[in-house]
C-alpha cells in the first residue's frame, strides 16, 4: 500500500467506526412498530381475496328482537368448525356499503304492488342508506336486466326504477346468479344483496343449488322481501271469510233489512268467477330461507305491499347497526364448505351471521 493510501486510510477508518456507531444508536432508538386492530373503514385496511381472511358480519339482538349496541371485540367468541379461533379485526361502527337491489317485475307484480315497491326503494335509497353507499338495481321478470350499475347517483337509480313495468315469469336464481359477481366488484368491504318477489321462480336456467352454492362462495349478506299473493289481492276477501269486517245487512221479504244469510261453508281459493286473482303463485318461503339464511341475511314475508316501506327500513336499519369480525384463514384450499359460528358472552342475546365460507 502506498503511503498517500495509508494516510487516507488513517483519516477515513474513524470515519466509518463513527457511522457505525450512529447507524446502530438510531436502530436501537426506533421504537418498536406495534400492530394495531385494524378496522374495515380504515383506509390502510386491505382486504385479501380468497379466504386469507375470513370477513364475518354479525347481527345481534335481544328477546324481543331489538339490536343490542355497545359489544366489545372480547363479548364475542367465533368458532371455524367447531375450533375457536382469535379475531384480529373488529368494528363496531357504520361502514359504507356495496349493495344490490334485484325487483321482481313479473306479471303478478302489476298494479299496486310494483308501485308500492317503487315508493318504498326511493325511501330506501334516499333516506335510509348513507351517501357513500354504492347501489345497483336489477329487475327480473322472464330473465334480468340490469337496470343501473353501481353507483352513488340516487337520481339515476330513480330515474330507473320509473321506467320498471310488470310482465311475463319470474327468472329470480338466474338474477342472484347474475348479481353475485357483479357484487363481488363492488369498493367496499361489506357487499349486501336484497331481493323483493311476490312469488316463486319459473323462468330460470340456474338451478337453486348452483346459486346458493355461488352465494356460500362469496361474503354478501342476501336478504329477501317475500309478498304473499293471499295478504294482497284477497286480503279483504279473506278477512271477509273469517268475520273481521262487520257484516252487511242482507235483504229481507218485503224490503226489509236485518238479519244475515245462511251459513255457507267459504270458497277457497276464492273461484275465477269473483273477478279475483287465484293464489296460484304463492311466495316460496322455503326456496328464499335457502337463499338468504347461509349468508347471515334474512327473509321477510310481508302480507301487504304497504308493508315493503317498513321492510326496507329494516334491513337499512340492521345493515348500519352489524358488528364486523375478521380473523385470519388456516390457509385451506380444499375446496369444502367449512362453518362458522358466533357466540356472544350473554347468552340470552341472539346472534345472525354466515354460517360458513367454501375454501375454493
């Protein structure tokens, strides 16, 4: 070595001892990062495809059907087949939702029931959901359309769903079919999907297994409005038949009026000669429970179609008031349908929520 480079090597080696020292003395004074609960309105928050994390909205009320505020993340305890397992995310807080709204706009849905429906989604959309919610409308009758795609415009959905007019089938699993992917696009965590139908599918291809399967596959709560054909077009025929109104007077001999008339066992279903519509077309509660019931939703049969402002506001209601709980997968890719459950600490409480996800 020369001697120029001995003598820059005797200036920089304390040099570089002193930027070691330093570099080691700002790693040891840099605190620790600490890992804090994460909340799906977060925007750091990230939620992964797949089932890397399993995202679990959960309804809960009391006795009498009230929704019980106030629980803390340790009140709850969530179970993977039967295995308890940690949560790692939790809110208690209204999140922005990705909803879809599928109207049946069949022939039976003419007349006062397509009107009340669009009178009760309009309340729906304007006062009941909250401005960052994102909203798309499909109608069905013999297949679906979609009539608006997501978006936060209330007028445009309005303005679509004043167009709607009622005829033909009922293709209701090829429209649940059709809007679960389209809801699986949507910008915000918690994905919901609410179907209003006055009667049971006749018009679909898809069969109910293949859309419930598709509904277990995705984390959309689906929740039904069922409008029972008996409490709209005869529900004063049929008050009528079980002596709720007051009677009408029935002629008598030489003009006189008193009386009732004769016994008569009731027609039932009313016959086509009294101008009324046939419960031919009942709601299948049954088919709409297989729906919705897996999901953590609900199904609501209604005897009115006045009765769809009060159901719409309820689901609004319980879609601001869930708890969300997010808790990491094992990393099964077996493609099985795997179960969960969620208990809270008072058992007197009842708790709503999927009942499973599908490892795929």
């Amino acid at each position: 070595m020369s001697t120029a480079a001995r003598s820059i090597s005797r200036v920089l080696a304390p040099l570089g001892i002193a930027t070691l020292v330093v570099s080691l003395g700002a790693q040891q004074q840099t605190p620790p990062q600490t890992q804090t609960p994460q909340r799906p309105d977060d925007p750091a928050f990230r939620f992964r495809s797949g089932v890397e994390l399993i995202n679990v909205n959960v309804t809960v009320a009391d006795a009498n059907g009230r929704f019980v505020p106030g629980l803390q993340q340790e009140d709850f305890s969530l179970y993977e087949d039967d295995q308890a397992v940690a949560v790692t995310h939790f809110s208690a807080e209204r999140v922005p939702v990705s909803l879809g709204i599928a109207l049946d706009t069949s022939g039976s849905m003419a007349g006062e029931k397509i009107r009340e429906a669009q009178s009760a989604l309009d309340r729906f959309l304007y006062e009941l959901l909250a401005p960052l919610d994102e909203i798309f409308l499909y109608r069905f009758s013999n297949f679906p359309t979609l009539l608006q795609g997501w978006t936060s415009d209330r007028s445009l959905l309005t303005r679509a769903l004043g167009r709607v007019t009622a005829n033909g089938g009922t293709a209701m699993y090829d429209t649940v079919s059709e809007a679960i992917p389209l809801l699986q696009k949507g910008q915000h965590q918690k994905k919901a999907l609410v179907i209003i139908s006055d009667g049971r599918d006749t018009a679909s291809r898809t069969g109910i297994s293949d859309t419930r399967r598709q509904i277990r596959e995705s984390e959309a709560l689906v929740y039904a409005i069922g409008l029972d054909c008996v409490g709209v077009e005869t529900r004063r025929q049929l008050n009528e038949m079980q002596g709720f109104p007051r009677p009408t007077p029935f002629p008598m001999p030489g003009g006189r009026r008193g009386g009732l008339p004769p016994a008569q066992p009731p027609q039932w279903p009313p016959s086509r000669g009294d101008g009324l519509r046939r419960c031919d077309d009942p709601v299948d509660v049954a088919t709409l429970r297989d729906l919705t019931d897996d999901s953590g939703g609900r199904t609501e049969i209604i005897r009115s179609a006045r009765d769809l402002n009060p159901a719409t506001a309820g689901i609004a209601d319980e879609l601001s008031k869930q708890y969300y709980l997010g808790y990491p997968s094992a990393g099964k890719k077996d493609g099985r349908f795997h179960t969960i459950r969620v208990e809270v600490r008072n058992k007197t409480f009842k708790v709503r929520a999927r009942r499973g996800y599908v490892a795929s």
